[in-house]
C-alpha cells in the first residue's frame, strides 16, 4: 500500500496531570500504530504560551509525531482529535520529499550538537 509522511502536531489542555498527558499521547500513538502507521519521531514539546486563547486558556502541552501512513489514515486520527475533548487544536501535514530531507537533517542535526557540543570551562 503507498505511505506519505505525515507530520502532525496536537495541544492538551494545561490542566492535565503528568499521568493524564502520558495516557492521551498513547491513545493517538495507539491510533497510529493500530491502523498501520510507522512512527518516525515523537516529540514533546511541553507547556507552551498560545499565539492567542484557545477554550479560555493562554498555554498548552504540545505533542508532535512524525509518521508514515496511507492517507486514510488521517481521517480517523483527525476525527479522533475532533472528539477527544482534552485536545485544543491539532494539525496535521503532509511532508514533501524536501520536508521530510530537512526532518531527517534536523533529527539527526540535534543528535549530533549534542554529542559535539565543547564541555563548558
């Protein structure tokens, strides 16, 4: 079956708990890898300051994954955030071949800053 990679990113609610946070990001992980979605990457960016209020709130708990999946795919993990009232906004793209290049860079990029960054004096 043909797979583009997909780049989604989704904001919880601030008042969630650690544990809370940790079961909503594994239900959308588990939707991914149920319906045969290969996950890339997997970031949490934390508690972040909103552009504008969202639902009353001015922060938020931000998730990223980076995945391929068949393209129907996106409508049930779409729908799933639609009804997940924990969930202020997600969006989700579809990377391009330059995209998914420079993610790869990037992810391989932070990892290598990290091992080759001078000991501080």
């Amino acid at each position: 079956m043909f797979q583009n990679q997909y780049e989604t990113v989704f904001i919880l609610t601030p008042v969630l708990s650690e544990a809370q946070i940790k079961d909503a990001v594994d239900k959308f992980k588990s939707v991914l890898t149920d319906h045969g979605a290969e996950i890339l990457n997997e970031e949490a960016w934390g508690l972040r300051k909103l552009a504008y209020t969202i639902q009353h709130k001015t922060t938020g708990f931000y998730q990223l994954f980076e995945f391929k999946s068949s393209p129907t795919l996106i409508a049930v993990l779409e729908t799933e955030f639609k009804r997940d009232e924990r969930i202020l906004r997600f969006l989700t793209t579809k990377l391009d071949k330059h995209a998914a290049a420079y993610s790869a860079k990037r992810k391989s990029g932070a990892s290598k800053s990290k091992e080759t960054a001078p000991a501080a004096e």
